[in-house]
C-alpha cells in the first residue's frame, strides 16, 4: 500500500548498495558487536594479553573499518582471539581482507611465529608500522620516526 491505495506488488531484495547512506551505521553496529565479542575474552583461561595490554585488558583496536587485534605471543592466544573473530565473520559473512592482514611479533621465538603464521595465514609485518598515522612500534621510537608526525601536526 501506497498512501492507503493498494499497489501491485514487487520483488524485494536483500542487501546494500555501495555508498548507500546506511551502510557506514549498520557497520558500526557490527564492528560493536565484534568488540564486545573481544571483550569477552578476557574470561577465557585460553587466552592472555599482550604483556604491555594485560594492565589495562587491552585485546583490540577498532578505528571505522581498522582493527587491530593483541595477544600474547603464543598459538593458544592467538587461536583463541582468532577463533572468536572467525565466529564473527561467520555469523556476519563478513571476512577479513587477507592483502590487508599482517602480523607483527616482539620477543616471540621464530618457531612460535612461524606456527602462528601457519595457522591464521596472515603475512609478517615489520615494525615499526604506521596504524591511523601514529607509528607502532616495541622499543622507544626515535625523533626521526616520530619528524613526519610531528611535521604533519606543526602545520
């Protein structure tokens, strides 16, 4: 019915269009649920934080369609974490861009980072790398990492 007058009737379809308006809220509605899916892990005897995240219960970042994920440097952490991003991406159909994916490891053995590597499929990223502008990094940055920034917002 259109304006109380019957009308003849349609197919409707399932689905967004690219750009449509809705879709930027709809994601962040997902990505929601996929942070307080993280959150949870802090229950999980399966799982434990990066050592520079546990004081905090730091598991992950999000920034719009960005997430980056910590865990301690073992294949039961990160099985765990993984787990419960497949879980998510399954429930959503959503999935990760595998291009888009690195890994990053700090005083982690290199047979653990090649089992990690192995299981997720993810490919290792140097560090230190730049997340929403801001360089990463495990040790101290140097003033010549942080010029380009610092030039950036001198402007």
């Amino acid at each position: 019915m259109i304006n109380g007058e019957p009308t003849a009737p349609f197919n409707a379809a399932k689905g967004l269009r690219q750009g449509d308006p809705i879709s930027p809220f709809l994601f962040a509605i997902a990505i929601e649920y996929l942070s307080r899916s993280l959150q949870t892990l802090k229950d999980n005897k399966n799982y434990y934080f990066h050592p520079r995240c546990a004081k905090l219960e730091v598991s992950h970042l999000c920034f719009a369609d960005d997430l980056l994920l910590f865990a301690r440097g073992d294949l039961k952490s990160v099985t765990t974490m993984f787990e419960s991003f497949q879980l998510f991406s399954k429930a959503l159909g959503l999935q990760e861009n595998m291009s888009k994916c690195s890994i990053y490891f700090g005083g982690v053995s290199s047979i653990e980072s090649a089992n990690i590597i192995q299981y997720t499929g993810f490919t290792a990223g140097q560090l230190p790398f730049k997340y929403l502008g801001i360089p990463l990094s495990t040790k101290k940055l140097s003033l010549m990492q942080w010029s380009p920034l610092i030039r950036e917002n001198s402007r």
